[in-house]
C-alpha cells in the first residue's frame, strides 16, 4: 500500500496524532511566555492587599487594635489617615 510519500503512515496515520501534539505545544508556550511577560510587565492583576496598600494597612492597624496595642482614640486617627492617602 503505498503512502504518499509520508512518514508514519501519511497524514491519517500517526504522523497526524504527532502533528496535532506538536501544534497544542506550541500554542502552550506562546500562551505560558505571553503570560508571564503580561505580569513582569505590572499586570499581574494583584489587589491592594498583595502590593501593601491601604487595605493591607487597615488591616495590620485592625490587628493591632484587636490586640491592644493601641487605644481606640490612636486607632481612629490611624484609621483616618490612611483612608485619607
């Protein structure tokens, strides 16, 4: 039986399976490199709370309330302040 001149048993054989694997790698890479220049790049997408902004602070202030650390007049004025920025 003759093959058309293709290896693994031409197109339908397993030279397909072969090319249709290749093809998803490669559509893998271009889609995992876009990503990771995408958040080199700043956009990663991260909220206030992972880059420390002011829901980060209001937090770290409300732990510090909770435990006592501060009193309940120094934490309002905190509380003010960083809303405030």
């Amino acid at each position: 039986m003759h093959d058309g001149g293709y290896m693994f048993g031409g197109y339908w054989g397993l030279g397909a399976v072969i090319h249709v694997i290749v093809w998803v790698l490669i559509l893998a890479a271009i889609v995992g490199v876009t990503l990771l220049l995408a958040r080199s790049f700043g956009g990663g997408g991260r909220g206030d709370e992972e880059r420390g902004g002011p829901s980060s602070a209001l937090d770290q202030l409300n732990e510090r309330y909770a435990r006592g650390e501060i009193d309940r007049e120094e934490y309002l004025q905190r509380k003010k302040d960083i809303l405030e920025r």
